[in-house]
C-alpha cells in the first residue's frame, strides 16, 4: 500500500493579525508550535514504525510544522517552493479588509485562470501546474508512507493530484481544512484504487484554528 499523510499547518502569526496569507512569510504562534507538537504525536500513532519520508512547502508556517513532525520520527524534511500557498501578489501581508475590498471572485466560467482581479496573484491553474507534477514525483518514489506538509488552498489541489483528477476539472474543487489538519490517502496493491481514509481531521487538537480560508486570505 501506499499511504499519503497531507497536512495543513498549525496557527500562523499572520492569522492572528488577521493578514493576507499566501507568499506572505510568517512564522507559527506559540500557540501553533504546540498543535505542531499534537499533529506529530497523532501521526506517530497512525504510522507507527514504517519507513516514511517528510515532504514541506518551504514557507515557514509550512517548514515549522514539517520540522516538530521530523522530530518526533527523528528525521529530515524536502523543502519545496512546488508545495506553497497561493500567491495573492501585492494583497500578502495586507490586513484582510484590504483584500476583501479589492478581491473579485472567479466568474463559472473561468475559474481556472482568473487572478481575481489581484496583482501578481496566482490563478487556480499555475498552483496546479506547480503543484501536480511534485505530488506525482513524490508519490512515485518508492516509500511506502509519505508525510506531505501545505496550506489550505493547496490541499484541495494535492488531493487532486493524487486522485489522477485533471487539471481542467479542477476548477471547483474544494475541501476546506482548518489549520492543523491530516488528510489521509491511501493506494491499495491489488485493485490500485486511490481512496481518501481521512478528510481534514482535528481531533488530535483540543481547541482548534479557524479554517484556511480557500478564497482570499
């Protein structure tokens, strides 16, 4: 079997300041270094001894949450900008009112490429095209259990990956998360199926975060 464990980071500085996330680099709150700590002793208890391998967006909420993972396994973790959030170009790091009086969402019948009427913000199709091939380039590797760390929106799209769903019917997906989350995927031997066991699950956390938000944020 193949098990995917995707994880969405702990509380973030820019979360309790109420400001755009995306590119915006902050680190956790003291408060989500200790979910950080929860969200790694529940994954021990699901993997157990296996071989596993730690994979992380490489913005720091993301890395954070990777590292207190890898140190409860006592192991390393692959940084990668392929795992980020959605960029909201010039909107990241500003207060969220400032977004929510400028951001646009997308019409039915272009989500895919719309920016929402943001500078330098990413559309739904260029997360996908960074995002895609490095699931499949993960899940391609030989190991048997893979830990992938990412952000609220991109959770929706690495679920995506993983399902073989296209790119161009990617364009409504999606599975809100709060902060702190495991979504757990699994590929069986025999029938190969790729089936989702787990969506999004928090009971690891006594007092959990508010969602990521999937629109601007």
């Amino acid at each position: 079997m193949k098990d995917l464990f995707i994880i969405t980071h702990t509380e973030s500085i820019h979360h309790v300041e109420n400001k755009v996330g995306g590119w915006y680099d902050t680190d956790l709150t003291a408060r989500g270094m200790r979910d950080a700590e929860a969200t790694a002793d529940r994954l021990a208890t699901l993997i157990g001894q296996k071989e596993i391998e730690i994979y992380s967006s490489d913005l720091r909420r993301a890395s954070q949450t990777a590292a207190a993972i890898a140190r409860r396994f006592g192991l390393s973790v692959t940084e990668t900008a392929d795992l980020r959030e959605i960029s909201y170009g010039v909107a990241g790091g500003q207060q969220q009112e400032w977004l929510d009086a400028r951001y646009s969402p997308a019409p039915d019948e272009n989500r895919l490429d719309y920016d929402c009427g943001i500078e330098g913000a990413e559309t739904r199709r260029d997360v996908a095209i960074r995002v895609f091939p490095c699931v499949n380039a993960i899940v391609d590797r030989p190991c048997p259990t893979q830990i992938i760390v990412t952000h609220g929106f991109t959770l929706s799209l690495v679920i995506a990956a993983w399902m073989k769903i296209p790119i161009d019917a990617c364009g409504f997906i999606n599975f809100p998360a709060k902060s702190g989350s495991i979504t757990h995927l699994r590929q069986d031997n025999f029938f190969r199926n790729r089936a989702v066991m787990g969506l999004a699950d928090i009971s690891h956390l006594t007092d959990a975060c508010a969602p990521e938000r999937t629109g601007p944020k």
